[in-house]
C-alpha cells in the first residue's frame, strides 16, 4: 500500500472571494475630488465678491497677463489704459494704489521736513517762520506762505501791497524752497488767494487778477530757478473765495500764496500705456 500512496496526487481547493460592488472602487474619489474642487471655486467667488476694487483688479491683472504682471507688480508700478472688462475699472495691469500712495506721502513727508530745515537756517528765519506753514494734506504738501499774522497787520511780507509784485523777503524764500523741489519729481500746484477787501476800480483790476497774478509771479520764480515747465500742473487765483479764516473773509491774514506739491512721485509709480499687455510708451 505504501507504493500506491506515493503515487497520490495532492488536492488542491480553489476559494474564491467574492466581491462588493464598486463601493470598494476608486470611482468615488473621482467624485469626491469633483466636489471638493466645486466648493474651493465656490468660496473663492464668494470671497472675491466681497472685496474691494484694487484687489479685483489686481486678480484681474494676474489672469490676463500672469507673466508681465508679476515684473510690474514686484516694483511697485502701476499700468493705466488697459481694455475694458467685466470687473470695470481700467482694465489691463492693475493699480497698486495703497502701496505707491503710502509711499509717496512718505517721500512728502521727507521733502517738507527738508524744507523745513532749509529755511530755517535762513538768516532772518526768526522773523517770518509763524508767516510760513507746511502741512501734509490729503491733496499733497501743501506750503503756505501768509501775509500777515493778525487782522490789525497791514504788512506784506512777501508781495508788496496790493500788487504781484515779490518783495526781497519773498523772492528769497521762495527760492529756497524751488531748490528743494527741484530735486522732486513731483507735479505742483500754485495758489494765490487774497482778503475780501476790493479795488478802488475793480472793474479794471480785482482780487482775481490779483491772485491769479501772484500765483503766475511764483510760478515764474520757480521756472527761472529751474523748475521744469511741464512740472507746474495748474495755476490758481481764487481772490477771496477760499478764506483762511472763514469767519472774516476781510482779515488780512487770507492774503497769501499756496504751492501744492502732489503726491504721485516717479520713482515711486511709473505710469505707461499698454495696448494688449504690451506697453508703448510712458506717460511723463
């Protein structure tokens, strides 16, 4: 028998598992996946909705050009004349309008604490500092140079009474202040405004002449000692329309020149014109 036995094959039992349906799969994940990526793309929207223009027009920016937008965006500049889209606005690159402002108010803010300085290490500085005023205003840097400090003071200080005419005093002052300005980029504004008091004849010659004519007189100071022409944005005579002392338009004290010099500096935001994301020329 035990030959016999040698000779047996082994049995050899095959179980096979059976299997669920494709809950088990991988199809699912696919699904989930689907889902996932809807609800992303749903809060972002929802996100986007709820913010203001610049970031719109920053995202905006990155999706039409993401390649030119990013070298624009890392120095600070800003694009203007872009197309029309459906987020409104300009269009094209966007602006960074928080950043450069933040910037540029600080490049004022500099550039009044130097003059400052300047002109007080002007000989008879003591004298007249109280007739000058610097101030940092929403419009820009805005230097005011009075005429006098009471209502009772008939001096002029600057002008000569009653005419556009700078005095001395006045022409050396405001010199040290254009060779300060003169190291900015800046655009400036010039003002001049007067008291409420009028001309003898004042239909030849009035407060708006006047004004007007003491603004053009600086204006002309300011070239000759190297401002450039295309810096002076506007020139402004308001005769007595904008009163320092609003409650007595007659006081003397609202006798007085205003230069502005504004915000938006070239070393701070570059402005250019792009047709399709390429850019043609540069607005000076």
């Amino acid at each position: 028998m035990a030959p016999e036995a040698e000779n047996e094959q082994p049995i050899i039992v095959i179980k096979k598992k059976s299997r669920h349906g494709g809950s088990h799969g991988g199809a699912w994940k696919v699904a989930y996946a689907d889902f996932v990526t809807a609800m992303m793309a749903f809060f972002l929207v929802m996100w986007l909705v709820s913010q203001d223009q610049v970031i719109k027009e920053n995202i905006q920016g990155y999706f039409n050009d993401p390649a030119n937008w990013g070298k624009f965006k890392d120095g600070g500049k800003s694009i203007l004349k872009g197309s029309n889209t459906i987020l409104g606005g300009s269009g094209g690159m966007p602006i960074e309008t928080r950043i450069t402002e933040t910037k540029a108010r600080e490049v004022l803010k500099r550039a009044g604490e130097r003059i400052n300085d300047v002109l007080t290490g002007l000989p008879d500085f003591e004298s007249i500092k109280d007739h000058i005023e610097i101030e940092l205003t929403e419009e820009g840097l805005r230097i005011e140079l009075i005429e006098s400090l009471s209502a009772d003071d008939e001096s002029s200080y600057f002008f000569k009474l009653g005419k556009s005419e700078l005095s001395p005093r006045g022409e050396k002052i405001l010199t040290a202040i254009t060779k300060e300005i003169v190291t900015l980029d800046n655009n400036i504004i010039i003002e001049g405004h007067t008291d409420s008091r009028q001309y003898l004849y004042k239909e030849k010659y009035s407060n708006w002449e006047l004004s007007t004519d003491r603004a053009n007189a600086a204006r002309k100071l300011m070239k000759n000692e190297g401002l450039k022409e295309k810096r002076m944005q506007e020139i402004r005579g308001f005769a007595a329309n904008r009163p320092k002392i609003v409650d007595n338009p007659k006081d003397v004290r609202n006798r007085r020149i205003s230069i502005v010099i504004k915000p938006y500096l070239s070393e701070v935001i570059e402005l250019h014109e792009v047709i399709n994301g390429q850019v043609v020329k540069e607005i000076n």
